[in-house]
C-alpha cells in the first residue's frame, strides 16, 4: 500500500514546474563534453556533480579508487578491394595499445557461436565482420561477447558495424582489460558495402593502423544522502553513470540519467528532509568500462547491502510509462499503485517487465540479491540512435521526458523509503541464479568471470 504522508502532488509539482536538471545537462554537454573515466573531463564532471549537490544542502563524498584508463588514439582503417575506400570506423574502449594489421575478412552474419562455428578455419587470422544483431528468439549479445567469440575462435580482430545508418560508428568496451585482438565499430554502410563485396567472391582485406594508450587513474564515485530518522541503517538508493565515451557529448548516454539523480537529490532534499530511510544519491565512475564504480561501491558496502530496501538505476532513461523490477514476474502492489497515480504522465499499470539484464548498473547490486527497480521509458528525439556516435547531443534530450522521470522516479523513492515494511525483498543466491538463468544470462556473466 501507498505510505500515508507523502505529498505526491507536491513532489511532481517541484519536479515539472521546478526543474533544473535540463540546464544542468546543458552546461555539462556544452562545458565538458565527452567524459571517458580517468580523463581530465571526468574529473571535471565529478566536481560539477559535487557541486550541484552542495547547491540543494547535502554534503558530497567521494568513493576514489583507480583504474586502468584507456585513451583513444589514432586510428585508420582501410578496405583495399577493387577500390580501396577508407573506412568510417571507431576503436573500441579497451582496444590494444598498438595494432598494424593487413587481414582477409569474412562475413560472420551476427557473429553469434554458431555463425563461427560455420565458418570453422575461415575465421582464423582473419577479420570478423559481423552486426550488432543476433538470430530471432536469441538474447542480445554485447560487443564484448562477440569480441571474445572472435578472439577464441582465432579471429584476427572484429569489425562490427553499426545498427544506425548515417555513417554512425559505434565505440564501447569490448573487453574489462587490454583486448586480446582490436574491435573496431564501422558504419552500417561500410559494413554493408563489405557484405554485398564478399557475396558476390571479391576477396577483401582491411588495414588498420592502430594507437592507443592505457595509464593508471584515480576516478571517484560522488555521493550524498539524506539520513534516515527511523531506520537510517537502511537504504533506497539512486544512480547513474557519469561517465560517457568521447566522440560525442554523452547526452542521453549518460548526461540524462545523471541529470535525474541529481534533480531527484533536489527535489527530496526539499520536500522529503526526514525521511523514515536513508535516502542514497550515487553518481557512478566508469560504468562504461566495465561497471566499474557501482562494482567498487558494492564491495565498498558489501556488509550494509542487506539494509539496502531499493536500488533504481537511471540509464538513458526515457519517458516513463512503466516498471521494470528484475525478478518479479508480477507489478507488486506498491508499484501498481504508484502508475495508477501517476498515469496522467504517462505511467500504465500494465506496463512492466520483471526479465532480469546486465550491462548497467543495477547489475552489481542485482547478482548480490538487492532488489533493483528501473523506469520503462521511450527515449525521444533520436537518443537511442545515436548510441555510442558522434551524434549524442544535448539538443537528442526531451525536456518533458526528463521531467517527467524525474517526477516518477522522485515518488518512487518517496514510496519505498516512507513504507511501513520493505515493498521488495532480498533474493537468496539460489534466487539470484535461477533468475539470470531463465534471463539466458549466465554466458554473459561468464564473460566476466561470475559463475554461479
């Protein structure tokens, strides 16, 4: 049931008719841009983060630890066929250091296993071209899935091409360390120029010379909170990444969930100063290489996570119109009567999906038995499909949509911090495992070394 006492006329009120998050996002796309951890633009968007959170009364604190930062270099890569054309690419995060390679390439489809599988000796010592896709009915694979796939079936590097037309390479990690062979993003047009050359027997190679570099860094989570009155040893939790890749100003990937949280902290630090739990503000360091800061605040809490009532996780989050709550295979109560109020923006009750995914992150918090909630949203203005390009911009972000997330998301966090009893219990580790199993996810997670 809905907590008594929280004014949820009131918060919606502070978060549409007093919202600043959209011109904070405007100063951090236009002043600092693209902000790959451990960079000098990080760190600057850490102290706009403190600063911003100072500005409502709370007090910041930083998480520091250190990574292995990858800077982007310099890159060309070239298809030398019957008419030899460079090629419209981008370096992965975590791409070597250093790569001059001349290779044969071979279309891989989705480079899926059984796509390599396939093609057995062909792949070896060759490039892996392959989409961002999978066969329908199979579970997405990230680009490091993929890279890996290459790399054990003895491919010579990948080159995966972009969903989005446009000339719109895509960057991302491809491997938690130093990849063991370059991934490369390419247009969609060059990856289909390639396809249609290789169908009709031309026999291709591409070129790449390749410089990168990978240093030492400190990066920092920030965080604030507002102290609980009855059980401050519990918590509801909100984060978002802060980090972004560099082509693009990282607007929607992830200036827009950071936006969220920090207008959230805003709006409770105003209208919900003494709440009966703590409430938890987090602005994440280096999700985009390898979900790094929340692993670190994770382990950093590792014994407080059981008194962890809630963790939301804003990641281009678009307009809201639902819940998504890993594990649950029904809307709980709470939850539905939260969209039931809140459906004049947009919520529906119907509107859920309890599939448990991976890749953000809720995901260290998730595996540990935390109950994790989300926000269904439909991104405006093209954000999704400028992921990872050039094309990330602030002008992509809908004002409304924003105002909007952060509306429901400051109501949500009300709810579960004023509850009588917990709304989502913890999940024992048989939970945990049954839940990413039937989510298809446990080759995923192998990935990255999790074994059940």
């Amino acid at each position: 049931m809905l907590p008594e006492g929280i004014d949820l006329d009131r918060l919606v009120a502070s978060a549409l008719l007093r919202n600043e998050s959209y011109e904070r996002l405007r100063w951090l796309c236009d002043n600092v841009g693209g902000r790959v951890a451990g960079s000098p633009a990080g760190e600057a968007a850490e102290q706009w983060a403190a600063e911003a959170l100072r500005s409502f009364g709370l007090e910041p604190t930083f998480e520091p630890f250190e990574i292995d930062a990858w800077e982007r270099g310099d890159l060309e890569a070239v298809a030398l066929g019957p008419a030899p054309w460079r090629l419209c690419a981008l370096a992965h995060g975590n791409s070597p250091q250093r790569a001059s390679l001349t290779a044969e390439v071979v279309d891989a489809g989705h480079g899926e296993r059984p796509d390599l599988e396939r093609l057995t000796e062909r792949v070896r010592g060759r490039w892996v071209l392959c989409d961002e896709g999978v066969a329908p009915g199979h579970r997405p694979l990230h680009r490091s899935e993929k890279l890996a796939l290459a790399a054990e079936f003895g491919a010579a590097g990948l080159l995966l091409y972009s969903s989005a037309p446009g000339n719109l390479p895509r960057t991302g990690m491809c491997a938690e360390r130093e990849a063991p062979i370059p991934g490369i993003g390419i247009s969609q047009e060059d990856g289909a120029r390639l396809k249609r050359l290789l169908a009709s027997g031309v026999t291709l190679s591409v070129k790449v010379e390749m410089s990168n570099r990978i240093r030492r860094a400190t990066v920092r989570n920030v965080i604030a909170e507002i102290p609980g009155t009855e059980r401050p040893e519990e918590v509801v939790l909100a984060g978002a990444h802060l980090d972004s890749w560099d082509p693009s100003q990282g607007a929607t990937d992830n200036g827009l969930g950071s936006a969220i949280v920090l207008d959230l902290a805003r709006v409770l630090a105003q209208n919900l100063p003494t709440p009966r739990r703590t409430l938890r503000f987090a602005l994440w360091a280096a999700e985009e290489v390898g979900l790094l800061g929340s692993k670190h605040h994770a382990r950093l809490h590792a014994a407080e996570l059981p008194n962890y009532a809630a963790v939301l996780n804003f990641d281009m989050t678009g307009t809201p119109h639902g819940y998504w709550i890993p594990g649950e295979s029904e809307l709980p109560p709470l939850f539905r009567q939260l969209a039931e109020r809140l459906d004049g923006l947009g919520m529906d009750p119907d509107s859920f999906d309890g599939k448990a995914g991976l890749h953000s992150d809720h995901q260290p918090f998730m595996l540990e038995g935390v109950p994790v909630v989300g926000l269904l949203g439909r991104l405006e203005g093209q954000g999704g499909h400028y992921y990872h390009a050039v094309g990330d911009t602030f002008e992509k972000v809908s004002k409304p949509g924003l105002c909007r997330a952060v509306a429901v998301g400051a109501c949500t966090m009300a709810a579960l911090a004023e509850s009588e009893r917990r709304p989502l219990e913890h999940r024992t580790r048989e939970r945990v495992v049954r839940m990413v199993t039937d989510a298809d996810l446990l080759e995923a997670l192998a990935v990255e070394g999790w074994r059940p």
